[in-house]
C-alpha cells in the first residue's frame, strides 16, 4: 500500500517541478487577485462630477438637498379614468439600493405600486439636434423582480405644454421614450420617437423594431442594469445593453410606421366591378354524378358479423341509483324540483361480461361515398385577384434627416408599475460616448465588478486560469487524474492481490477443535451416500484455501467419483496443502496433484 502512495508523491513533486515559476505566478495572480478584490470592496466612492460644459443633463441622487431643489413630483391628474386612481399618487424616495455595494451610493426609488407615479427634473439646457450625436444613459434595478410595468424614461419635448412639470403626466409631449417594459411574457425595450410631419405639423409615434436579444434577466435577477440610447446625425442609432450592443439600425427602416409615407396610396374611391371573377377554379359545369351514387349511405354502420357475447345481461342496468345517497337536508323540492340519488355503476355488472341493451359495434361502411361534388377546373373567366389602383399619395412627404427631432427641455419618468421599489441611478444626457462611458466606469462598472467577485467561486478561476493557460489541462490531468486513477485501482482490484488471497487462505483454515469436531461427525456416519457427501463437503472446505484460479476446477472435481480410499484421516489432511494439478503437455488439462498420507 505504501509504495502506491510514493508513488502519488512523486507525480506531486514532479508537478511541482514542471511548474516551476508557473506555480508561483498562479499563486501570486491568486493573492493579487484576492487583493484586488478587497481593494474594490473597501473602495471610498466618490460622486462623479459632472461639468455642465459636457453634459446637457447629469443626476447621481447623491445628493439629498440638490434632489429636491431640482426634481419635481407630479401632481396631475389622468384623463378619462376614475378620479381614486387618477391621481398621480405613487411615492418616490432617494435612499440606498436594499442591496449596497458602494458607500453612499444613492438611488431614486418608487417605493408604490399599483399606483401612477411621475417626476420630472428640467435640463441643464436644451438639448437641440443639430451636427451632435444624442447619448442617454441610465442605470434601473428592479430590486423586487417585475412581472409586470416599465422602467423607461421619457425626453420631454420643450414647448408650452412642459412648462410647469407639476403638471406632467402620460399626455405630456415627449420627443424620445426609452428603456425596458415588461407585462407577463411580452418583454420589450422602448425606443420610440415622436416624428412631426413636416407638411401639415402632425405628430406619429415612431416605435423601433424589437431588439435582437429578449431580456429576461432585468426582470427577474433583482441587480443593477445599464441602458444607453445613442442617436447620430447621419440617421443610425444603436442600443446598448451593460455595454452590449442589443439593437442598432437606421431610422428611415427600422421603426413602424416608417417615417417617410409611401409615394402612392390606393384610392380610396375605387370600387371593385360586380362582375369581377376572382376565381382561380371552378365546378366542372359538364361532371354529372354517376348512377351508382348513393349518397345516403351513412359514414357507418353496425358489424354486421359481430355477435352478443355468453353471459350478456340484457335485462340489468348498468348504471343504477346509489342505495347510499340520502337527499339533502337542505333540499327544497319546491324550488329543487324531485330528488333523484346520483347513479353508479351496477355492481353486478363489474363481474359479467356486460349489461344493458347490447349494440353490435361500429365499422366504416363500406359503400359511403358522401355527397356528390364536380371536380374542379381552371376557371376560364378568371381575372386575378382585384386591387384598387393606386393614386399619389396627397399625404406623401420625404424626410431626409430624421435625426431633426423636437428639442428636448426635460426628463421625466412616468410610471404604473405593479412592482415596488424600483431604483433609478446615474442619469446622463450627453452628446459624446466617450463621456457617458467615463461616467458608466465611476458608478455602474464598479457595482459590476463587486458583483462578478461575488459570483466568482475558487473552481471557476482555476476553470479561467486554465482557459487563458492550455498547458493548466495536462497538469490538472496529471495531479487529479493520476492519483484518483490509482485510487480507483487500490480500492478496486487490491482485494485480488497475493496479500489479500492469503489472508483470505488463513481465514478458512480450520483450527484443531474445528478438525476434531468434523472428524467425529464422519466417524459416526454409517451410510456410503452420506459418507460420499461429506467427503465431498469436506473437500470443498479444503479447496476454498486454494488459489481463487483452480475455483473452475474444483467444481469439476466434485462431480467426480470419490475413491474409497481418498478418505480423510481425522485432523491429518485438512493441514496439507492440496497442490496444483500438473499440466499435460499435449491437452493442457490439469491434474491434481496425489494427495500425501
């Protein structure tokens, strides 16, 4: 046993020698690594600072005192609904996320649900789309799962109607609504546009086609997402999802309806001809049912060659009243009507054959045909499908740039939501990704890193480890393959070894008091066949001593005559070693070997 464990020590330290520096390396990459992660948690978080030369709009809710000198809740009304749930009533706080990763470290938090909420907060400036890309950006998490409401943010149009933002509510003119919304399984990530016409100034919501990817995981994993919008002067925008591309495209082919209407519509007047033929076919007008079709025939009929089985009882119900029932207490039979006890089946028929008027079973009749139908032709008057011809469109217009949109004065988020404690972070509108990305790496990429070290367990960092280093495979092989294969083989075939069958041979050994005891039993049997047999039982304890090899052999043996004189003398042969059979040379059979007296 010793040396199987030598042997495991000597593939360590070979390991050890093969790694060499490459031990080390992976140990202190752990320690650094370990280090790191200490480094990250016991990070002192800062607020970004966000100069108004580079953002239109900037919020961290870091800062209590400033969010409410700058937000303002809603205190409209709904048109067209109840006034208890018209108002617009659900409750937001800035606090810290139920989760807290970094220090102080706020969020905007709607803390109702089933409840319409709205708050608006004005923007550094008007954001104006002219040579300058738009970038918004925002962090959500849904701290309690959501089945069903939204999470976007709407880019409130300047004008008129969002001057006082007490007033905002789901009416209120927005140029751009963002972000995700789920309600059971229909999941979708808003992006839409509010184009005005540049004919007659009317205004068609442009909604963008879905993403490439479904997003379950906001929905449902209770951590911090980050979304960005990014619209570009040459009509192109793209969707990003933790930093991931999800969506991207152009405005004129992406978005339902489209922005620019079709050149030509149907007219509206045209009226298609009565006697328009739009059949492909028809009827053969010259088919005429044959003689011989009878269309009476029913679809089935009974087996004629089916018979009523022995035993059947014609004249039992199979279903009877249950003799237990008793009518209710309550039962009024003026207004009930006549009680009637439910009825079972008939417990008498459970052990016949069958009960109840015998029918022969069903089979397909033979002779059905079915009614009678002209097979069908090319018809010859046909004219094709109609349509009604196209006319110029009076509506039509062409707008080559879009990207045009309406100034942008505000951002709100209005909600109704059947999920409490949604929390909003890190608000940004700027015009340059660099920027947002900067920003993205203070706030949201450090809670990510927190997160992706918490999930990280010992197993998938050496899983890492080995897929950056391929050369890790054969050393893993080699210090957990190798020993757990000689493992294996020490618990499996080692009850096989020499040791273990000698010490299986001395455990059968009869002592003394064993042999004395056997002998006398034989001395007092006096019948050849029970004499025979305890030869022969005797002879298979004898054998169990033996080399498990000979096991076949022996079995052939005791099938053979027992000679009178291969008698066993008391206490004398059971301590002789029974030899091996010698082999002849020209059979191969094995002999045993005489025994000695």
């Amino acid at each position: 046993m010793g040396k199987y464990f030598l042997l495991i020590g000597i593939c360590l330290i070979l390991v050890g020698t093969i790694l060499g520096d490459e031990g080390d390396d992976i140990v202190n990459k752990d320690i650094e690594e370990e280090k790191d992660s200490a480094d990250v948690s016991d990070i002192s978080y800062e607020s970004p600072y966000a100069d108004p030369a580079r953002f239109y709009f900037a919020e961290h809710f870091d800062d209590k005192d400033r969010f409410e000198s700058r937000w303002i809740k809603s205190q409209a009304k709904k048109d067209d609904i109840a006034d208890e749930i018209a108002k617009y009533d659900g409750e937001w706080e800035v606090e810290l996320p139920q989760r807290q990763l970094l220090p102080n470290d706020l969020g905007l938090v709607l803390k109702s649900k089933a409840k319409h909420a709205a708050i608006a907060s004005r923007l550094n400036r008007p954001f104006v789309f002219s040579d300058k890309p738009l970038v918004v950006q925002y962090e959500v998490n849904l701290q309690n799962g959501q089945e069903c409401g939204g999470s976007y943010i709407k880019l409130l149009s300047s004008g008129k109607d969002t001057t006082d933002l007490k007033q905002f509510h789901d009416k209120t003119p927005y140029t751009i609504m963002f972000g995700p919304d789920k309600c059971s399984t229909a999941i979708q990530m808003h992006f839409i546009f509010r184009h005005v016409n540049p004919i007659n100034g009317t205004i068609t919501e442009k909604h963008c086609r879905n993403a490439k990817y479904r997003l379950d995981d906001p929905f449902k994993d209770k951590q911090p997402h980050l979304y960005q919008l990014v619209i570009r002067p040459d009509n192109t925008y793209l969707i990003r999802f933790d930093h991931k591309i999800i969506n991207e495209g152009s405005l004129f082919t992406e978005f339902n309806p489209p922005v620019n209407p079709p050149k030509e519509i149907d007219d509206p007047n045209d009226v298609k001809p009565e006697n328009w033929d739009e059949r492909e076919k028809i009827p053969d007008p010259d088919a005429k049912k044959p003689d011989d079709w009878n269309e009476d025939e029913p679809p089935q009929i009974p087996d004629p060659n089916a018979s009523k089985p022995e035993g059947w009882l014609d004249d039992i119900e199979e279903m009877i009243p249950d003799p237990n029932a008793e009518k209710p207490a309550d039962w009024d039979e003026g207004m009930d009507g006549d009680w009637e006890a439910p009825l079972i089946t008939n417990p008498v028929c459970e052990k016949a054959v069958g009960c109840g008027l015998w029918k022969a079973p069903m089979i397909s009749n033979p002779n059905y045909k079915g009614k009678w139908r002209a097979p069908l032709i090319d018809n010859p008057n046909y004219q094709g499908k109609w349509a009604p011809r196209k006319i110029p469109n009076p509506d039509f217009f062409e707008d080559n740039n879009p990207f045009k949109m309406t100034t942008i004065g505000a951002v709100g988020i209005e909600l109704w939501s059947m999920s409490s404690d949604i929390l909003f972070d890190n608000i940004i509108i700027t015009d340059d990704e660099d920027i947002a990305r900067e920003w993205a790496t203070q706030t949201y990429d450090l809670k990510r890193k927190l997160i992706d070290r918490e999930a990280e367990t010992f197993v998938s960092r050496v899983l890492k480890f080995t897929n950056e280093n391929p050369w890790m495979w054969a050393v893993l092989i080699v210090v957990v393959g190798l020993p757990l294969a000689i493992i294996l083989y020490i618990a499996c075939f080692s009850k096989n070894s020499p040791e273990a069958r000698t010490k299986k041979s001395d455990e059968h050994v009869p002592d003394s008091e064993e042999k004395e005891e056997v002998s006398h039993k034989k001395s007092n049997l006096n019948s050849p066949v029970t004499e025979s047999k305890a030869q022969m039982e005797n002879l298979e304890a004898t054998d169990d001593a033996e080399n498990d090899n000979y096991e076949d052999e022996e079995e052939e043996d005791e099938d053979e005559e027992v000679d009178e004189d291969d008698t066993i003398i008391e206490g004398k042969e059971a301590d002789e070693e029974i030899q091996p059979e010698p082999v002849e040379p020209e059979t191969g059979v094995k002999k045993r070997k005489p025994r000695r007296e």
